[in-house]
C-alpha cells in the first residue's frame, strides 16, 4: 500500500511515483503535491536523481593464466523520464549492474594477456559501458562513467614482474657501465699515447740541445787552443762528463752501492764506444738520406 496522506513534498533531485488504485498513473516533480486519497490517489515511493556510485570487485584470468583482481567504479543514475521502469522493473538495481559487469568482464579480460589488460584497461571500461548502457537502459538507468580504479595480480606474479623489471634494469645499467669504462680505456690510451709522444719529442729536443752544445764547445776549444784536434777536445768533455757523473752519484741521497770499472783504461773504452756509436749513428742517418 501507498503513503495515505493528502499531501506530499518531492525534494529537489527526486522523483516521486504516483499510483493511483495500486496502479501506475504518473510522475511526480519536485514540489508540493496534494493527493486525493477517496480517489485512490497515493505517493508510492521516491527515487533519487543523483549519479550514485558503485564499487565492484571481480577476479578473472587473463590469457596467460593469471589470476587478477579488478576494481571497477560504475557511476550511475536514475532516468527522470523513464523514472517508473527503474521503481517497478528492478528490486534491486546494484546486484543487477554488478551481475552484467561480472559477465562483461570476464568475458573480454581471458582474451587478454598481463600486459595487455593493463595498457587496454580503458578499452575493458569502455566494453563494459556499452553492454550496462544497452542493458540498464531498458530498465530507466543510465550509466554515467565506469573505471577500471585499479588491476591487482597475484602476489607472486607481482613480485616476479618486479624481478624482471629489476633485472631488466640491472642489465641497462651494466650495458652503460660497460660503455663508461670503454670511452675511460680509450680516452686512457689516447693520454698515454698523447703523454709518450710529447716525451720523446721533449727527448729528442733534449739530445739535439746537448749535441749543438758539444759542437760548439768543441769547436770554440778548438779554434781557442791550437794544436788541438777535434778527437783530442772530445775525449777531454767525455772525461770530464765521466767524473761528474761519479761526483753525482757520490753525492746522491740515496745509499746505494755502485760498483764502476774505474781506471784510465776503462775511460779510454768508454771514449772509444761512445765515439763508435755516435759514428754509427751519423753513418745510419746518411744511408737513409740516400
């Protein structure tokens, strides 16, 4: 039976339902209402215009055989125009979305693999709007928005999927170590090289200086003090050379032994090598020259 009172007050955003005998007669707007009730005139019930809000849970498995959870918001709301299928065909309207969302679900998401249903879940929302929109239509609710709020994996195949990611990681990180450390050896090399090339010309130069030194001193010797020949001014620098060079070995901080054959004779070897390989050096220099 329906509320008896001659009067009635529909508050903003609802819809009342008017029946007349315990028949449908008509919709009630919001406002005041007044009802004859000899006549048989009743207010049967309210609805609510507002979009409401469901939350749905479904596990389902994907095309690879994983098992997931899936959290689907379904915004919803009465049909003002259509207000009297909503109150007479549904008893309870939640069940009946969550029961097509169920159905529509886990009938695209097995065609799907793990990855694929997480880059096309909004595909899966919009699937799942189109089949509630034919369905809850017909019964005076339209579906506002349905999202896919989140996709929950099994707990091992989460922690799998992170294993992979951390590996895949690992390996990117190695690959651009591994570059680091080639373009470190080859800019290495380059110094070095670079460091040796600039030391034996600096040595070369070094010598060059030594022996336009020695030329000169000879020849100024030379032309200062006659009688004199070249060989004779050269065995004279290389001696002394030879005792400063003892003198600075005897002077070194270091205390080490050296042992030198030492002795007019040994000079006079020493002389005579040097002088030979200076020669050959010379004579070496004129053949490639040729």
């Amino acid at each position: 039976m329906g509320n008896l009172c001659c009067v009635a007050c529909v508050d903003q955003a609802t819809i009342g339902v008017v029946e007349r005998w315990g028949r449908f007669e008509k919709l009630a707007q919001p406002g005041f209402h007044f009802f004859n009730p000899l006549a048989g005139e009743c207010l049967a019930g309210l609805l609510s215009t507002r979009i409401s809000s469901l939350d749905v849970r479904i596990e389902t498995k994907t095309k690879d055989n994983v098992f997931v959870q899936m959290l689907c918001s379904i915004q919803y709301r009465v049909i003002k125009e259509n207000a009297d299928d909503a109150f007479y065909e549904l008893q309870n309207p939640k069940e009946q979305i969550q029961a097509f969302v169920f159905d529509v679900v886990r009938a695209h998401v097995p065609r799907m693999t793990l990855d694929e249903l997480f880059e096309q879940k909004g595909d899966v929302a919009q699937t799942v709007l189109e089949e509630l929109e034919k369905v809850m239509g017909a019964y005076g609710y339209n579906i506002e928005h349905i999202l896919m709020v989140d996709i929950i994996p099994d707990a091992a195949v989460r922690k799998a999927m992170n294993e992979i990611n951390a590996a895949q990681r690992l390996q990117l990180a190695s690959v651009y170590k591994g570059e680091a450390e080639k373009i470190l050896q080859v800019k290495k090399a380059e110094a070095e090289a670079e460091a040796k090339y600039l030391g034996g010309v600096g040595v070369a130069k070094q010598r060059q200086a030594i022996t336009d030194g020695l030329r000169e001193n000879i020849l100024n010797f030379s032309n200062k003090v006659e009688g004199t020949s070249a060989k004779e001014v050269m065995d004279l620098i290389m001696v002394t050379q030879y005792f400063d060079t003892i003198k600075d070995l005897g002077n070194s901080s270091k205390n080490t032994t050296v042992f030198i054959p030492h002795g007019p004779g040994h000079v006079r070897d020493i002389g005579s090598q040097i002088r030979n390989g200076m020669m050959e050096a010379a004579s070496a220099q004129l053949s490639d020259e040729q």
